[in-house]
C-alpha cells in the first residue's frame, strides 16, 4: 500500500471523504492542495 499520497481536489467535500478513506487503509503521509500550482511545488520539492 502507498505511504505517502498528495491530494488534489478543489471541491472540500471531496476532499474530506478521500482523506477519510486514505485515512481507513492507514496511509501514513497525506498532503492535501487544492490548486494545481500548489500541489506542482509540493512535488518539486520533494524530488
């Protein structure tokens, strides 16, 4: 299973219920954004 997960929903509903659900299968890292440019520099600066 994933151990990290990056996230990226505008809709905050949406947003909550996968974080609920990444939560139930024990994922340990989860990153949320809500804007591509957001989430492009998450990842750029991880790598």
């Amino acid at each position: 299973m994933f151990k990290n997960v990056l996230i990226n929903e505008d809709h905050d509903a949406i947003l909550a219920n996968i974080t609920k659900i990444l939560r139930d299968l024990h994922v340990e890292s989860i990153e949320k954004s809500q804007y591509c440019d957001e989430a492009y520099l998450k990842i750029k600066k991880e790598f």
